[in-house]
C-alpha cells in the first residue's frame, strides 16, 4: 500500500518549478488586446455579434453599388 503525501519541505520536481514560475499569458508585454479583467467586468459577447452583424450590412450594402 503506497500513500501520497505532499511534502512541502522537500526538493521541488521540474514541474512544480515550471508552474512556479509561469507568467500569465493575460500578462505578456507582447499581448496587445488579451486583458484579463476582473469578474463580472468582462465584456458582454453581444458586442462581438453586434459588430459581425453591422459590418455585415456594410459589406452588402458597399457590393450593392457593384453592377
């Protein structure tokens, strides 16, 4: 019978250093629209079908003026 217990004294595994020291994507420098906000502050997903719908009806109505 082989018990697991967590031994938080010992030596560290690669993994445990891995997660340790991640960075958060949200986080990066280099990410220029990913923000992490806080919860219940996230944008709502009807601006994104809002705006696929409107510039929709843009495009058709500029391929409208095209014989």
């Amino acid at each position: 019978m082989s018990t697991t217990h967590q031994n938080t004294s010992g030596p560290t595994t690669g993994a445990q250093a891995v997660v340790q020291d991640a960075v958060d994507p949200a986080r990066r420098p280099d990410v220029l629209l990913r923000v992490r906000r806080a919860p219940g502050h996230e944008p709502s997903v009807w601006w994104n079908i809002g705006a696929f719908v409107g510039f929709s009806i843009v495009v058709v109505a500029l391929l409208s003026f095209i014989p």
